[in-house]
C-alpha cells in the first residue's frame, strides 16, 4: 500500500482531502502535519483530528508543522479565510473535541524521518503554504531526489490568482518557502486553480451524503454546504464550491486525471506579483524540467471517483 502524508491547513477543503485518501482503496495515510493558512496551526490540527474521529481513522497521527510564513514571525491566518471556510474553519460545525492529542514531535521531523524511512514509496500531498516542505528541505538537502511523489494544491499559471490577481492563496502565505521548493531538486505535481477551479460540487451531492442518515454524512453536509454558501457570496454562477484539495490527493493517486506539461518555474517574492507562480526564462530551455502543471482534467471521472470514496466512507460511520 501507497504511503501518503499530508500536510494541510484543515479548512473544508483540506477535510474533504482527508476524507478522499481515507476512502481512497490502497493507501496508507501515515500521518499529517499542520500547516496555517484557513486556521492557525493548532486549531487546523485539532480539526484535523476531529475530522479523522468522524471518519474512524483513530490511528492516523496529526503532527504541528510550521506556526508562520519562514520571512514573519507572526503567527498566520489569512484574513478572507474566515468568510470561507467558517470561523473554526470547518463552517461553524460544532464536531466533538478529539479523545486523543496532537503529537509532540514537530511535522517538519516527522516529514524528514519518513523520506529517509520510505523514499520513493512515500507521497507527500501539501494543500496549504509550502512552509514545511521548504524548513524540511533546509535541514535536509537531499531530500528533493530521496521523496516519491509531491502534488502540491496551490498556484495558478494560465489562470488569474484567487486572492491577488497574481497569486493563489497557498503560494501566497509564503512565496519565499514556495519559490524555494520550486527552484530545488524536487520533482513536483502542480495541482493549482487551472485544473481545481474546473471541478465543482454542489448541494445535489451533498445532499447524497445527508440522506445516508449517518453522523460522517450529515456533518460533512452541513460543513461542505456553509463552503457552497460562501463561494455563493463570491460567484453566483458557480452553483457549488470548488474541490481544490482534494483534488490533489486524486491526482497524486492517479495522475491521469489530468493533462499536463511540464516546466521550469519560480515564485515571484516581489511586491507586485507576489505568489506568482511562473516559467523560469533561464532555465526555459532545459530538457528536464522539475514542475508538472495541470492544465484541464478528466472532471467527471474525478466526481464520480470523489463522491464513490467519500460516500462509502460517509455509510459506515
Ligand atoms: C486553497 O486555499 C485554501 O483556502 C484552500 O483550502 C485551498 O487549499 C485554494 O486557493
Ligand atoms: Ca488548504
């Protein structure tokens, strides 16, 4: 079986991307480590955990990464975040408190010693800032060559950003982490707005998931409708809400989901166009080219896959 981590900011989104590896058939989700971003750190972990108790997922451990952007030192949420994805970023929805605690050994650690342990078997999914993955980098050079698959949700390169018109929200938290990231060893799936912003659920499934009559069903409905509601505020025409991270544990899974190409790029850390992600003109003519972008994707089959694992989860708990 497939070992995944993944490091997220949990956010409705980041929850219905714990549910789809939790339904997701042969993969072992070793572990995940909290970023900042839609919550602080602590309250995304404790989210974290919360949402792996609803899913009865008791075993999955839940690591503190990074509390703030690697250039601050101020403790992070972005400001939007709240109107998004509620104030306990899990849309207002009251889940129980966790029956067992976040570990104590830092995310970015448990990052480290899982590469060096699995390698080339070990996926890496982060779906908030690149903070832990660029500290994890820093006090392990090699680990770029030595980590499996990286499919990162964040960026945006053919389409307008969603909180600057340069940037994408992940990338932004902390462009100077995510350029680093991006100009490394790594090879790396980039699963950003051109391919998410094409894959939308609306309350016809959520609906599903309340008349399976379970509490897993009826609380992911109400957390996933307060997200529908809200990108209601923002985009009318949209009908639904966008499936932003989970789609990159689908793609990390199952890489033909999409169509790609792969470049060189940078992150921009100037003032202006902040958090953009784009080509790298000198090393535009390189042959191996680190960065796999997604541009259009198979979104039916994506839904369909998404509602099968989600649902069949949702039914037994
Ligand atoms: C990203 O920003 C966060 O609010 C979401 O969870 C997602 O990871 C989309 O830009
Ligand atoms: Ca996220």
């Amino acid at each position: 079986r497939r070992k995944l981590i993944l490091d997220l900011d949990t956010g409705i989104d980041d929850a219905m991307a714990i549910a789809y590896a939790l339904g997701a058939p042969d993969v072992d989700l070793i572990g995940i480590i909290g970023s900042y971003g839609n919550v602080i750190v602590e309250e995304g972990g404790k989210n974290s955990l919360k949402i792996l108790e609803l899913l009865g997922a008791t075993d999955v451990p839940v690591y503190l990464g990074e509390s703030h952007a690697s250039q601050t030192d101020h403790f992070d949420r972005l400001p939007v975040s709240a109107n998004i994805h509620g104030e306990n970023g899990i849309g207002g929805v009251q889940l129980p408190e966790a029956k067992r605690p976040l570990e104590t050994t830092s995310g970015v650690d448990f990052l480290i010693d899982a590469v060096n342990q699995y390698g080339k078997d070990l996926t890496l999914v982060p779906t908030g800032p690149l903070t832990n993955l660029a500290a994890a980098i820093k006090k392990d050079p090699d680990l770029p060559t030595k980590i499996g698959n990286v499919t990162i949700m964040g960026g945006a390169l053919t389409v307008p950003g969603n909180v600057t018109p340069y940037a994408e929200a992940n990338i932004h938290q902390d462009a100077e982490a995510a350029n680093a990231v991006f100009t490394s060893p790594i090879r790396l799936t980039m699963v950003g707005l051109d391919v998410t912003l094409r894959n939308i659920l609306t309350k016809k499934e959520t609906q599903e998931w309340r008349n399976l009559k379970t509490k897993a069903g009826t609380d992911f409905a109400d957390i996933v409708d307060y997200y529908i509601d809200a990108y209601a505020d923002f985009d009318a025409t949209l009908h639904g809400c966008v499936l932003h991270d989970p789609l990159a544990v689908g793609v990390a899974l199952d890489p033909t989901l999409i169509t790609s190409f792969d470049l060189n790029m940078i992150v921009s850390t100037d003032k202006e166009s902040y958090g953009r992600t784009i080509g790298d003109t000198t090393r535009i003519n390189q042959p191996d080219a680190n960065i796999t972008v997604g541009l259009t994707s198979d979104s039916k089959r994506y839904l369909e896959t998404f509602m099968n694992y989600l649902t069949k989860l949702f039914k037994q708990n």
